[in-house]
C-alpha cells in the first residue's frame, strides 16, 4: 500500500497547478520531496525537474512523467469585465460548461466560473449546436474591464478548480490525473530505488525526470533527451481505461482501473524493454496489462524513442477513466505498482544489458 508520505505528496501534486508553460509550482513542490533522496535535482532552461542517482559510470536510464496539465490562457477581458480566454492542449469544450474555474496570478489564486448564455434563452437553431469555446467567458465578479485588470492579466494561466476526491475500492478522482499520476510514478520509482540500493547496489545512472509541456507536443521530453542522452528511456503516461460505458474494447484494448499498470507492445517501443518490464511483473507479483500500440505514442515515450541515434524506450501507464475532464479515475494500487515495478528495473538494469534488436 502506499506509504503516508506518498499519499500526501501525490494529493498535494493534483491541487498545485501546472498547465503546459506554467509548471513552476509543481516543480517546486516535486524538488522539495525528491531532494532527499537523490544525489542531485536541477531544472533546466525548459523548466524540466532532473533528479539524478545511481552510478555514473553505468548506462543511462531516463524516467519520463509529464508534470504538465491542460489549462487555459488569458486572451481578452471586455468592458464589461467579463475574460475570454484560449485553450492549452486538447480539450473537449463540452467539459466547461458551468465549471469553476481558477486563474493563477502572480499575485495568487483568482477564483471563476466558466458558462455560456442559459439554456431558457438559446433559440431552436443554438441549442442544437455543440458549444464552443467562443461561446464561452469567465466571470470573476468583475463590474468592468478596470475592475479586472486590477486582480487579473492577459496571459495568465486558468485551470479547473483542483479537487482530489476518494471513491470507493481504492479510486480517486479530479482534474490533472493526466499526469501527475504518471509524474508521481517515476518520482516514487526513484526513492524506492534509493532506498533499496542502500542494501541493493543501482548500477545504473537513473534521471527521473518531471518533463514539461507534453501536453503541446512533447517538448519538454525533448529537451531533457537532449541532456541525459539516455540508453534506455521509459514513460509514464495515463492511458484511455475501457472498463466503463461507450468505450470500444475491440479498439482500445481491455484495460481496467484497479488491474495494474499497462505495459505497452508495439513499433513505439523497444522489445527487449517490454519484456524486461513483463518479466519483473511475474518475478516481483505486480500486477500489468497488456495493450498494443501500432503507431508513434501521442507521449513522451515518442519523442524519446527517436532522440539522438535511438533510444531503447519503454511505455507503461496508468489506466484513466475520463481523461481531459474534470471527473478523471484512477487507482492508487495502480500507481503503486507502476512505481514498484520502474524501481525494479532499474535495480536490474546494467552495463552488461543489450537492448539492441534482434541480438
């Protein structure tokens, strides 16, 4: 089960805002956990957090988690004092309607609300369209535009209210799921591994790192490749769980909340990777799912893969229900596990490794 501290670590993660391009205060707070347990944390210029142990001379594992989540920029206030603003990443705009809403300031936290014109005024041809997000503003309470920007500027950063809510059987729920669960795993996964080399020598040399910007094109991923020149790469990305209505079994895999991670087959992905990953599942009693993926990842791991002269690159992830909404399902066991099993392999992995194909 997961530990206290770890518990409070991934709460305090799912509250703190980190929309694509403003990941500063998670990042902070991530440093402050992580500190302790690795032999050295730095950002970068991006603004990835690199936390480093292990033994410099051994082959180069890189850990990917994107700490970054959809959000929302500040484009336009009106006279009235109503604010407009435009997306960061994907988001379906069916999920506003009627949400709270928070702008993060330099100055702090400015709570709104997001809504359209009321169902009892739209007309026959309006209320057989889908909402867009032009149809669409934020409201603060302002009493006009100077009132605004008083409190509020263009190009500050909105999330939906940050909320983490328990469910039953181990579920937890809120916005951000997607990925600071993934981000918790690769943390969690290097101070375990800490922990047992104390006892367990680690052979290789581990950057975890809590990348940037996924969520607008895998940038961050990028750019931290670009430092670590990794010899072998694994991602923690959530995945689509299919184990609630609507969702297409035979086209997205039986993947269900609660069941463990999922490891990923397919041409994003290294073999010899894989089957490390599935072998330390069945030797350590972790609990995984299997999907497939016959194109390049929409994640990090695809960035990864194809940096430099091609890295051996691993993809595991976390069953989601209702990604990119503010209702997002995850199971804490989950989690637990994946961070479980990544600690593993890098207990495992060593000099003497080859994960080139075919030899």
């Amino acid at each position: 089960m997961m530990e206290a501290n770890a518990r409070t670590f991934l709460e305090q993660a799912i509250t703190t805002p980190s929309p694509s391009g403003f990941e500063e205060r998670i990042q902070k707070l991530i440093a402050e956990y992580i500190g302790d347990s690795a032999d050295e944390v730095r950002i970068d210029l991006h603004g990835n957090l690199i936390a480093s142990a292990g033994d410099t001379t051994g082959p180069r594992l890189m850990y990917a988690g994107h700490c970054d989540q959809i959000g929302m920029l500040i484009s336009y206030i009106d006279d009235s004092g109503f604010v407009y603003a435009q997306t960061i990443g994907g988001w379906d705009p069916q999920q506003l309607i009627g949400q709270s809403m928070t702008i993060w300031t330099d100055a702090g936290p400015v709570p709104a609300v997001i809504s359209r014109k009321p169902i009892h005024l739209l007309n026959s041809s309006e209320r057989e369209q889908v909402v867009k997000i032009d149809d669409m503003w934020l409201d603060i309470g302002a009493t006009d535009k100077a009132d605004a920007e008083t409190i509020i500027s263009v190009g500050d950063p909105v999330t939906l209210e940050l909320k983490f809510r328990d469910l039953r059987h181990n579920r937890i729920s809120g916005p951000g799921m997607d990925n600071k669960t993934g981000m918790w795993t690769v943390v969690e996964a290097l101070r375990r591994a800490a922990i047992a080399a104390k006892k367990q020598p680690l052979r290789c040399h581990l950057h975890t790192v809590t990348t940037v910007q996924e969520e607008i094109g895998l940038r961050g991923a990028k750019t931290a490749a670009g430092s670590i020149h990794p010899t072998v790469a694994i991602a923690v990305d959530v995945t689509h769980a299919s184990d609630c209505p609507t969702i297409d079994k035979q086209k997205q895999g039986d993947i269900r909340v609660g069941s463990g991670p999922v490891i990923f087959r397919g041409p994003n992905i290294n073999h010899k990777v894989a089957d490390r990953l599935i072998e330390l599942c069945g030797a350590h009693s972790i609990p995984f799912q299997l999907a497939a993926i016959g194109r390049a990842a929409s994640n990090d791991a695809n960035a990864l893969q194809v940096h430099g002269g091609g890295v051996a690159t691993g993809l595991v992830a976390i069953p989601n229900r209702y990604m990119h909404s503010a209702v997002e399902v995850v199971s804490t066991l989950d989690i637990d596990h994946a961070a479980e099993l990544l600690c593993q392999f890098a207990l495992s992995l060593s000099g003497e490794d080859d994960f080139t194909p075919g030899l």
